[in-house]
C-alpha cells in the first residue's frame, strides 16, 4: 500500500494478511502484520520496481507534489508517482485506488442542500491553511502556524487519462454514495445518498508494455 490510513483500510488487511506501507512520513507506532518502508513514491530515485502484484492507493494521490507531508511542491507529482507505481507492480500486477469523487469540490460544504459555488471543474487551483471541522480540524495548531496546502481538482477524465499516459490498462471505474469522510456535515438527511462522493478504479499494469 501507498499512503493510505493505517487506521482504516491497512488495518482491516492487517488482520488476517501482512502489508507492506510505503509512506513519505516516518512510522510513529508498530502494528501486527504491517511492515513499513519509508520512501517518496515521486521521486526519480525511487527504486522499487517489479515489487508486488497487487498495490492498494486510498486517498493519497490527490496529495502527491503538493508540500503538505514534507514532501517537494510538483505540480506533476501525481504524474511521477503514478509512474513509479507502475514500475512497483509487476507484470499483471493490480492497482486499487480510492478517492473522493471530484464534483464534491462544486458544492458548498456547509450548506444544507446542494448550492453550488464559483469552482471551476476543469481548472480550479488553491493554496490554503486548515481542514473542515468534519475531517480532521485543527489539531489544535493555530491556522497562521499550519503548513500551507496547494490543491487542484483533477477531472475523473484526467486521472483517467494519467493512468493511461503511465502505462496503466483500466479495468474498472465506479462511482459511489458512500463519502470516505463527512464532506457535508450539514446536508438534509433526504439529499443524502444522491451524488457520487467516492470514486474506485482498478487498473493492471500489462504483460507487455503499449
């Protein structure tokens, strides 16, 4: 795995197989039947390859090249990990990726009913401070002291595309109600459940290169 919450999906797997997380931050804590490796999945230096056959991504590569975990600012990180994923799996090797779906970003997250706001899908781009109250908070650090974040929304077509450009054949793409995180704290109950929150794609590296 690279990058994803050891509290949640890592930890399921983890009761009855071991994982190998790869992960720019250090490990704080030891856990049962996950091995960590601490490695910058964007680097050019990054060696692995030919590792596994099957490699699980949640919630991660949206983060990829933007400063917020010691890492450099890209602005074509997730292009350069996306690669290196590729090199890790071996031939037929399985990519499992999690994400929060990208029509999210349109909508005002504190509202009670969909209200959309100025966002355009195709180009929006942002440095900020903070999390929303429903996700993580402030971890009790003044805003002025956080590390600043550089977002950009990815159309689904352009991380649709980005696998294709690494190398990747796509073998499934879906689009779910469920949200990975509470994105609309104050949404009516009766709305819930009527737009994609979440997006999984499997994709496979080929036997043979394209």
């Amino acid at each position: 795995d690279i990058g994803s919450r050891v509290d949640g999906f890592i930890a399921h797997l983890a009761v009855f197989r071991v994982v190998e997380v790869l992960d720019i931050r250090a490990q704080v804590s030891h856990v049962p039947n996950i091995t960590f490796r601490q490695a910058d999945i964007t680097a050019e230096s990054f060696s692995l390859e030919n590792h596994c056959d099957s490699l699980s991504c949640l919630h991660a590569i949206e983060h990829f090249g933007l400063g917020r975990y010691g890492d450099p600012i890209d602005a074509l990180g997730h292009r350069r990990g996306l690669s290196n994923i590729l090199k890790c799996l071996k031939p037929g090797g399985i990519l499992h990726i999690l994400e929060d779906h990208p029509i999210t970003w349109l909508f005002d997250l504190n509202a009670e009913t969909y209200v959309l706001n100025d966002i355009n899908y195709f180009a929006h781009r942002e440095p900020s401070r903070g999390w929303p109250s429903s996700y993580i908070g402030t971890l009790d650090i003044p805003l002025e002291a956080q590390t600043v974040k550089h977002e950009r929304l990815w159309p689904i077509a352009s991380i649709f595309q980005a696998l294709r450009q690494a190398g990747m054949e796509i073998d499934d793409l879906g689009e779910h109600a469920e949200p990975y995180w509470d994105a609309f704290p104050n949404l009516r109950a009766e709305l819930r459940g009527k737009m994609p929150m979440t997006f999984s794609l499997q994709a496979h590296r080929p036997n043979k290169p394209r």
